[in-house]
C-alpha cells in the first residue's frame, strides 16, 4: 500500500484534487522520468511517493515541495518550519549598522531573462 495524505489519497488522487481536474497518470510518469511499467509497479510499493519523486513532481506541476512532503508524512509543519528560519543568511553592511536577510532559493528557468548586452548565439 502506498504512501497517503493526511485525508487518505494517493499522489495522483491528490494532483487531481490541487490541480482541480484529472491529471493523466502520463503527466506524472513523464514529471518521474520514467515509463509506464516502472510507475504503475512503483505506485504499488510501500515507500510511494519518495521525496525525490515529490520534488519531481512539484516541479513539474509547479505545486509547493515541502507543502507536498508535510502531507504525506515525510516533514512535519515544524520541521519546514525550522529549516526556512535557518535558510536565512544575514549580511552586514560595510556602509552602517544595517543586516539585511535574505532566504537562499534555486533561480527557476521561467524567471530568468535574456542579458541585453549578451550577443545572440
């Protein structure tokens, strides 16, 4: 038996639930990076969703990774919690007394945009 959510689904009963339609079991054997037979043989197995495969899947679907990894058990609230409070980098100013604080995050593709002075390739 697979890994549920806290209301008893599975991950693709719950992408159908967040995503508020019917997601293909295709989407997210692709979102897995694997075929067909590997996922239906893997949403059988006790350990389904690995947080691995929940970071795939959040990425691909644009959904919250630790959102995702608090709902099916593997971090509680406080543990998310505890590990964006220490994700906090602080920086002093060499100009005053100011510290700014800033969160590390991964730069997504969709965010970046071409260097204007850049030639085209």
């Amino acid at each position: 038996m697979p890994r549920t959510d806290e209301n008893g689904r599975q991950l693709k009963a719950l992408l159908d639930y967040l995503l508020d339609g019917d997601v293909d079991a295709k989407a997210i054997y692709d979102a897995l990076g694997t075929s067909s037979s590997t996922y239906y043989r893997r949403v059988k197995e006790p350990d389904y969703p690995a947080a691995e495969e929940l970071r795939l899947v959040s990425d691909r679907f644009g959904l919250s990774y630790p959102d995702l990894q608090v709902r099916f058990g593997l971090m509680s609230r406080e543990e998310v919690l505890s590990y964006v409070e220490s994700a906090h980098v602080t920086v002093a100013m060499a100009t005053g007394s100011k510290t700014i604080t800033r969160s590390s995050r991964r730069t997504r593709l969709s965010d970046l945009t071409p260097r204007q002075d850049a030639p085209p390739l």
